[in-house]
C-alpha cells in the first residue's frame, strides 16, 4: 500500500451518463480507505483556478440515478501549456493531495498522461464517454445510455416513417467512431448504416434502397453517425433525395440528448466498478494507467499503451449482420 492520504478527482471533456456513479465510487472507496477526496470542479479549469472542495460520504448522496457530472466539466486549453500545467500542479500541492483520479475520454487521458509525466503525480483514468472509442476496454462508461436513448428514439421515428411512407435520415454521436451507429442501427432494424470507419458510396446506399423498395418495403431508415464521410445526414439525404425520391425525406439530428438521461443500470454497474478499482489501483501503488472493461473483468492498460494504440474497433461480425437483418 502506498502513503497516499488524499485524492483528487475530476470529470472532463463531453459529459456521459455514469460519470457520477463512477465519482461516487471514488469518493467511497476512498473514504472507506480512510482516505480524503477532494472534489475538482470544471475538470483541469478547475484544478488550474484551483476550483476544489473536499468531500465525504454524503458528498455523493442519490448521484448514482443522475446523468451529467456533479464536478461539471470543461475543455481546458490552458493546460496543454507547459505554464498551465505548472499553475495546476502548485495547486495539486497546496491541496495536498496525493493522487488523480481522472473520468473522460482520449484528451482527459492525454492530460493526465502529460501532467503525471511532468511532475511524477500518480494519476488512474477512467473511460467515460458514449463514443466507445477507447483503446484497453470493451466499453466505456455512457455508451449503453447512449445507445438505448438513440434505439428508443429511432423506434419512435420508425412510428412516423412506417405511417407515412417515409424515408428518415437518423443522425448519432461519432466523430471518430461508429459504434453507437452500428449497434443501436441493428438494435432498431435500420435499412442502412454510415459510420467513419467505412466508406460508404451514394450510389451504393441508393441500391441499398432501391432493393428495399423493391421488397415492397413501407418505410426505411438510415443511420449515419455525424463524422461519417458524405458530410453527415442532411448532405446525405440531400444527394439521395436527387436520385432516389420514391419515399419523402426527412432527417432527424438526435444531437446532445445522447448524452443525457439517467444512466443505465449496466452503465451504474460498470461505472461503480471502475471507480473502485481506481483507488485500489492507486492504493497498491500502480499509476498511470486506464482501468477497462474487458470479458465482465476489470482490467488495467497503461496510459502509453491506451493512447498510442489502435482505438477500439468495431465488430466485423456485427457489420455483417447489420447487412443480412437489412434485406
């Protein structure tokens, strides 16, 4: 076991449901350990304005069913400077705390790989974002909220599009990655999927759609996740709708409410379990590294490793399925 007495935790980057449950866990175990927390608000804004609390048990109180972040969060330019950087750590001593605990994605990761290398501050990340697209775990806290939020939404709209013979445009989270677009696509029956990672012609979606239509099809629905590479849904269906206007076209943009919403219980579950396994990482002495998911075990990638490998991809299997279920 380490000498460390105080930890500090923060949530950074794009908010994802869990995020709180996984603080909550923190915060406890540590407590449990006889160890301090403090809180860090606005992620490394807070920690470099020196926007901290100290917190305890009835800190995180009910947090569990809550989406967002109770810390908040912020992108934070300012420290990806060296004098940033430097600012922050003074306030880290200050506080006299000990360790990081640190809950995003890649660019909360990189932070705290760059701040730990620099000035030698034992720091444990957690993967929290609906992406999915983070290397060392199957999956990432926010990414089952997410994908029942677009799933109960496209059910929704298939409604709509069954009853008037329409053709819908269904826009999802993914700039980088088309995990929410794959599985929440095969999940709603989607006739089509465009996802970043696969090139996806117009004219090869307009035979997709023509073949539906000759299957007497009443309705259909295309999934594109927003960094996919014709230019997201309204430039989709725009090109389509030039070529192929058998259907009236709509698009729908799920946008931000992908992000919200009360966590799922596999997302409170998994959260809980990373940010125990946070502080008994850091309390036994291991550091900078990710805590992942990995064939229901936690499992522990280091941050060189999690940051410098291949992201997660997506499931060959399932991208053939999605083809075979669209017929």
């Amino acid at each position: 076991m380490t000498s460390i007495k105080r930890i500090g935790v923060l949530t950074s980057g794009g908010d994802a449901p869990g995020m709180n449950a996984a603080i909550r866990a923190v915060v406890r175990t540590a407590l449990y350990h006889e160890i301090q927390v403090t809180g860090i608000y606005r992620g490394y804004e807070g920690l470099i304005e020196n926007d901290m609390f100290d917190m305890d048990s009835r800190s995180v109180s009910s947090i569990i069913t809550q989406g967002g972040t109770i810390l908040k969060s912020a992108r934070c330019p300012e420290f990806r400077t060296k004098e940033g950087r430097a600012t922050a750590y003074e306030n880290l001593k200050n506080a006299e705390i000990d360790a990081l605990v640190t809950i995003g994605g890649d660019g909360t990761f990189t932070g705290a790989e760059k701040f730990s290398e620099e000035y030698d501050i034992p720091v444990m990340c957690i993967p929290g974002t609906i992406d999915n697209d983070l290397f060392g775990t199957d999956y990432t806290i926010g990414y089952d909220t997410a994908n029942n939020t677009v799933i109960e939404a496209i059910d929704k709209i298939r409604d709509t599009a069954a009853s008037h013979s329409r053709l819908f445009f269904v826009e999802v989270m993914g700039r980088d990655s088309g995990c929410i677009a794959l599985n929440a696509g095969v999940a709603a029956g989607a006739e089509a999927i465009l996802m970043p990672e696969k090139d996806t012609a117009i004219d090869e979606l307009i035979q997709l759609l023509e073949d539906g239509m000759d299957l007497n099809k009443s309705s259909m629905i295309v999934i594109v996740a927003e960094g996919e590479k014709n230019g997201g849904a309204y430039n989709v269906a725009k090109r389509v709708k030039e070529k192929f206007d058998f259907f009236d076209t709509k698009v729908s943009i799920l946008g931000h409410l992908q992000r919200g919403g009360s966590p799922s219980s596999f997302d409170r579950i998994l959260a809980t379990r990373m940010g125990y396994h946070a502080v008994k990482e850091l309390l036994n002495g291991n550091s900078k590294s990710t805590i992942g998911f990995k064939g229901n075990k936690i499992v522990t990638t280091p941050l060189h490793v999690a940051l410098h490998s291949d992201v997660f991809k997506l499931d060959e299997e399932l991208l053939e399925i999605s083809k075979v279920m669209s017929i």
